[in-house]
C-alpha cells in the first residue's frame, strides 16, 4: 500500500473523540472497505463507561500480509474528532504519524496537522453525525489507500438505507477538502 514517502505492507489508523461521535461506525467502515479490497483488516474499540460523552477509540490495522499482532502501540495515523481525545492519543503515535483534527473542536498550531471542519460541514448537511464521515473523506483522499468504491460499499452496507444518501454526501465533502 502507498503511504507516506513510500510502500508500507501494515497501516495502524487510529479514530479518536468522545461517545456518540461515531467513532466505533467509522472504523467498522475502514475495516469492511480493506477487506473489500482483499486486504487484511482487524478493527478494535475502547470506550468509557458511559458511551456518550465519553472517551472513544477505535483502532484499524490494514495490511497486505496477515496481521499478528493486532494492538496498536502507536498508531501511524490519527484521526482525531475532540480534543479531549486528541490530547490523549497524540502522544500515541508514531514519529511522523499522519495526523489530522475536526478543527471545528479542536485548536492545535503545527503545519504538519491537517485541519478539517467536519463538525461545520456536518451542520451544513443537516446532520451533526455525519462529521465522521467526512473525516474518512479526507482521510481516504490524503493517503488513497483504499479506493473510494471500496468505501462506498462499506457505506451501503453498513449504514441503514435512509442514512445512506447523507454520509455519501459527507465522504464527498471530506475528499474535497484534501
């Protein structure tokens, strides 16, 4: 897989923010794309006590090869929704991780950070959950490890039918941004 300056075989992306964020949907997501695609995938989640409001990660390693070992040490990216979870999972990445921030919740100066206005464009599309969805957008569009059709169908076959339209319309806006 590209990514990066070069080939990488395995890939650990981190989703992180508080509960009811859709952390945990947007790596299922990730995870069902990679394996649509023939890739091996394995998806993993933390969350709190209470779900909502609380902090949530969801783990995703792709690779080409089998994975045998399926925790995340430090993650090469971080994609992260709240900054209560930014601050946190930062420090857990790797040297020159792939980072980027729902920059509508989370105010944090360093140029190598992509800045995306998820939660903005999930208001504009009537939708405040969609913001994960669009952060996968963007994500997708930076690093082009899977292709969008992939990510489509995962969207298909994941979301109900009546939610499908709008977190397509999400993916399309975070490709946009990059």
């Amino acid at each position: 897989m590209n990514f990066g300056n070069g080939k990488k075989e395995k890939i650990s992306i981190r989703f992180c923010g508080t509960g009811g964020m859709g952390v945990i949907l947007v790596g299922f997501i990730l995870g069902k794309a990679a394996i649509y695609e023939d890739k091996n995938a394995i998806q993993m989640q933390s969350y709190g006590a209470s779900q909502r409001g609380s902090k949530v990660r969801s783990d995703v390693i792709i690779s080409e090869n089998e994975i045998l070992y399926p925790i995340i040490d430090k993650a090469d990216v971080l994609i992260a929704f709240s900054k209560r979870a930014f601050d946190y999972y930062l420090p857990k990445t790797t040297k020159n991780a792939l980072v980027l921030i729902n920059s509508d919740l989370i105010d944090y100066q360093n140029e190598s950070i992509i800045k995306i206005p998820a939660s903005k464009i999930a208001r504009e599309l009537n939708n405040p959950k969609v913001l994960n969805i669009v952060m996968l957008g963007a994500f997708i569009k930076k690093t082009e490890i899977l292709t969008t059709k992939s990510i489509i169908k995962s969207i298909n076959n994941t979301i109900p039918k009546s939610y499908q339209e709008v977190n397509k319309l999400a993916f399309n806006r975070g490709i946009n941004l990059v």
